[in-house]
C-alpha cells in the first residue's frame, strides 16, 4: 500500500497508515533470500546488480 500522506491532517490516520507500511515492508524483507542476487558461472561469482543479469552483472572470483 502506497498511501499519500500530503493531505493528510489527522495524526492518528498518519501514524496508522506509515505503521502498516513500515509492516508490508518488513514482511517484504523478511522473506529477502541473497541468494536470488548471485549466480555461480564457471568457478566464478557473479553478483546480480540490476534486473537484466547477463548485461549488468559483476564478476568477483570464487576465492574472495
């Protein structure tokens, strides 16, 4: 949920609506694997930077 806050007046609305975004977003997080930003290609670690892995992606060596 991504309420606007602007016109917002009444504090208790306020806090209520940032409480359950802060929740979404913790639940998001909780569920954040590391694995899915790293993929192993021929003895090396690529780390995924961005969405497209193959044109934006960082190769560090294994034994790092």
């Amino acid at each position: 949920m991504h309420s606007c806050l602007l016109y917002r007046e009444d504090p208790r609305h306020i806090e209520a609506l940032l409480g359950q975004n802060i929740h979404e977003a913790l639940q998001e997080l909780a569920s954040y694997d590391p694995s899915m930003f790293v993929e192993i290609v021929e003895n090396e670690v690529v780390e995924v930077v961005e969405d497209d892995a193959k044109a934006n992606a960082k190769a560090v060596s294994k034994d790092s």
